[in-house]
C-alpha cells in the first residue's frame, strides 16, 4: 500500500511531494531533511506527530514534477527524483533483486518486526546473564516462549551457556548470514581439539591467562551487551540489508534512509570496533599457538622492526592487548580465521571516538577525518548513512562471527577444563 501527501516545510517553505510505501512493522517513524534548508522533517504513520513540516492535504493528484519529490519507505533506501506513476518502492526493489531475494529479505525484516518488539526483554537476558542471576534469567526466557527459540535444560553453566548462545544467534539471524557462522562454529572445536593434543601445556597456559586475569569473561560480557543495541537499531539497518541482494552501487546521489540520522546510531559503530578489537587478542592467542605453538609468540616479521630490533608491543599477548586496532590487525600473519577487510574501518572509528566529524542531514553525507593535523582538518573522507549503516551491519557481522570463539573457548573452560568463568 502507498500513499502520496505533500509537505510544506516549516522553515524555509519548500513544498515536498512524497510517496510513502508501507512496511509490514506495526510502528513506522519515518524521516528525512528539507532539500533546501536540512530542517528535518519527521512523522509517524497513523500518528498526529509531524515535526518540521505542515501536511497540505489539499493538492491535485498525480504529481507533476514541479515540486521535490521523495519515495519513502521504512524497510527499502529512500529516493529522490523524478515521480512516476506506479514506479513505486516496492515494485522497483522486486524488479531489482528478484522475487527470490525479495521474498528471503521479507522473511528477515518480519523477524526484526518480532525482535524489535523484544527488545527490552532481550536487553534484560543480557543483563540477568551478565549478572550471574540464573534464575531471573530463566524467569526471562519464560516470558520469551511465543518467539519459540530459546530453552533452559539446567542451572547447570553449560546449559545456561547453551541457551545464551540460542538467543544470540537468533538476535543476529536476521542481520547476518548464515553459513558464515555455521563454518566457524563447527570448526572451533576442531581446532581446541587440535592444540588440546599438540600443545596441551601452552593451551593451559592461555586459558589460565584468560581466566585469572577476568579478560574471556570480560570480551564475553562486552560482546554480548551489543546484542541489543543492534536489534534496537534495527529500524534504520532495514534498508542496508537490500545491498546483501544488490552490489553496493551508491553512485554520485546515495540512496538514503528514511528513519535516522547519523548521530542516533555512531556511537554503536565505535563500540563494535572496540568490541572487534578485545576480541582480536583472543584470535591472536589462537593464531600464535597453532602457527608456533605459543599463544605468546607472534611472527618474527611482526616482532622486529626494520632494522632488526624487538616491537615490544609483540612480545606477548599482554601487550598486544593494548595495541591499536589497526596495528592488530596486522600482525595476525596467515591468521586462521580469515578477516574480512571490509568489515572495518579504523579511519572512521577513530574519527567518531574524537569527535572528527560532520554530517549534512539533507545530502546525508558523513565527513570525516582521523588524522593529526593540528588545527587543521585537510584530510578528509566522505561516505553516506546508507554506506555507514552497511559498514556497521558488516562490522557487526564479523563480531558474531568471533563470537562463536569465545562460545568455543567457555565450552572448552566448562566442559574440559572443569572451570568457571
């Protein structure tokens, strides 16, 4: 179903044609900037909560073409352009990816629906978790019984392990994809399995450094808090989830996302990175012991430098722990887990974390700059929401990934080692 209004807007008077597609989500905050002047202009469907804008609801239909025209939709990126007729959203998104892929998106964005709805509840399984509290942690997954997808067998910490796990990888599912994770977690045991018979001495050496020192149940419990923060933002990462059908052409005019703006959702990006990097020291401990058998021996092209001289941020994984995260990244040589580069994007996180950033709320592009330059910022980057949103769904994607390593290493603490974490 469509509907097409037109809105005048508060500040500088620009009349605004716009179509608005609806979703199948039973609450549709939708909004964008004034073209002219970037006052944002923000509405509820079937709610009186229009902010920035009047609605003249007095206007000769169709369209044509004398004023700015939007197509608006919650789920799909938004368009500006020329209107026509029947051209609307959905018939164009089905026409580019498929009715395969069209009816395997509609399949994920109905489970967001669903999770989004839990997002409170899911927010405090987290918590009770985190906190040890096994029986209000039960109580929460009780009250989780119409999504189907989560049960408690025992207090016992496997089990309770075994149910967490269920409800992240149901809160991922729909933001991520399947058989990535699938790999990864069959092959973790493999590989504990592996040093557990080869390197049986160091592999108890990195689990007691893990544990004594609280670092596996730290990266554990940060990892998991992220959890609800993405199914909150599920809202705004609806439309990046069509470029998993399409390539990500964004062109010289980015598509754009009708429900928020930069400043709602960047923090979240910061945190993943930081997250991806604790998570980093674990695979490093993993890479350095099936590459040389010692969770604390890094590769002798990573420890010296150029003239031949010791790094001694890689002389053990103590402090590598507390390298930057693009310097972690290279030294994981040949690493056992293939990173995928895309997923992140050192710049742009350092340009969040200190405040090294602009954002045009009408064109939604995002200026950033991670350089030290001073008084001055000369060197800057441009990207759009819509690629940061996909950046961030990457992003997100490769610390579920990860992950599955941490579920492998409490699995292997409890079951094996006879230890809590």
């Amino acid at each position: 179903m469509n509907v097409c209004t037109r809105y005048q807007c508060e500040t500088c008077e620009t009349l605004i044609d716009c179509r608005i597609g609806f979703s199948n989500r039973e609450v549709q905050p939708l909004q964008f900037a004034c073209p002219e002047c970037g006052e944002r202009i923000s509405f509820t469907l079937g709610s009186n909560d229009l902010e920035g804008a009047t609605e003249i609801k007095e206007f000769k239909a169709p369209f044509t073409g004398e004023n700015v025209f939007i197509d608006l939709h919650l789920d799909f990126p938004t368009r500006f352009g020329e209107y026509k007729q029947g051209d609307t959203t959905f018939m164009h998104v089905v026409s580019e990816i498929g009715q395969e892929s069209f009816a395997d998106l509609s399949r994920r964005l109905e489970l967001l629906n669903q999770l989004g709805e839990h997002h409170r509840t899911l927010k405090r399984l987290a918590s009770q978790y985190m906190k040890g509290n096994v029986k209000g942690f039960e109580k929460v997954i009780k009250s989780l019984e119409k999504l189907e997808f989560i049960k408690l067998k025992s207090h016992k910490a496997q089990d309770v392990i075994a149910a967490l796990y269920s409800a992240t990888s149901i809160m991922s599912s729909p933001l991520t994809v399947y058989e990535h994770s699938k790999e990864l977690s069959s092959e973790m045991p493999k590989v504990l399995l592996s040093l557990y018979t080869d390197h049986q001495d160091n592999l108890n050496e990195f689990f007691d450094s893990l544990l004594s020192t609280g670092f596996l149940k730290n990266v554990h419990h940060e990892t998991l808090s992220l959890y609800p923060k993405l199914i909150k933002l599920e809202v705004p990462l609806r439309p990046a989830l069509y470029y998993d059908y399409k390539a990500e052409e964004f062109g010289n005019v980015p598509a754009r996302v009708s429900t928020t703006n930069f400043e709602s959702c960047n923090n979240v990006y910061k945190d993943l990175a930081e997250v991806y990097s604790r998570q980093l020291v674990l695979v490093a401990g993993l890479n350095n012991l099936i590459k040389r058998g010692d969770f604390n021996k890094f590769s002798a092209e990573v420890l010296l430098n150029k003239k031949g001289h010791l790094i001694k941020d890689f002389t053990s994984l103590d402090k590598y722990a507390d390298v930057d995260l693009g310097r972690k990244l290279a030294a994981l040589d040949d690493c056992f887990f293939k990173l995928e580069e895309e997923a992140i994007d050192n710049q742009l996180r350092n340009g969040i974390a200190h405040y090294k950033y602009n954002y045009d709320e009408a064109t939604q592009i995002i200026t950033y700059s991670s350089a030290k330059e001073g008084l001055n910022r000369d060197k800057t980057i441009k990207i759009s929401l819509m690629e940061f949103l996909r950046k961030m769904l990457l992003l997100f994607r490769e610390v579920h990934c990860l992950n599955h390593i941490i579920k492998a290493l409490l699995f292997h603490s409890v079951l094996i080692l006879k230890r809590p974490v």
